[in-house]
C-alpha cells in the first residue's frame, strides 16, 4: 500500500495538524517505508510460534505488594516550610 501526499494531508487534518509542504513530504516518505517494513514482516511465516508481548522471557517482574510503616514522617516535616500538626501547608489553587 502506498501512501499519498494527500493521504498524509487527511490525516493530519483529522490529527489537527498544520504540516508544511515540506514536513508532508517528509511524512509521505517515512509512513511508506514504515508501510514497506510491516509488509516484510507479514511475508514472515510465524506458525507455530507463541504469541508473546517481550522478546526474551521476562518472570518475577513484581514483588510482593505488602504495606510498610514508614518511619521517616518527623524527617519530612521538619523540611516543611509551613506545616500544620502533621501536614504540609500550600498556598490555595482554587477558590
């Protein structure tokens, strides 16, 4: 599949995008390499091979989810510039 000048002014105008003559070109170009590098990937023949997300094995990727008393809180609020019991103070945002 090839792709047009006008196929990129489509999309970018979809995309709300102001692209340049020049900037069109240059996408026109990269999207059909893009295009032509997906085709050869589908000319591979991938039967019998698992699906995967990763290309190496990945395990034991999380640790355990357990909940920790954190003891530094004194630490932390003694750096606070304006604090009120055991919070932190800021200026209003929103009214």
């Amino acid at each position: 599949m090839a792709v047009t000048t006008e196929d990129v002014k489509r999309v970018a105008a979809l995309a709300r995008l102001d692209l340049s003559p020049d900037e069109q070109v240059q996408l026109t170009d990269e999207l059909g390499r893009i295009l032509q590098y997906m085709d050869k990937l589908n000319e591979l023949d991938t039967d019998g091979v698992e699906p995967s997300a990763h290309a190496i094995a990945v395990s034991g990727t999380f640790r355990a989810d357990e909940a920790e008393i954190f003891s530094g809180v004194a630490d932390l609020l003694a750096q606070a510039p304006d604090r009120r019991d055991r919070y932190y103070r800021v200026p209003r945002v929103i009214d």
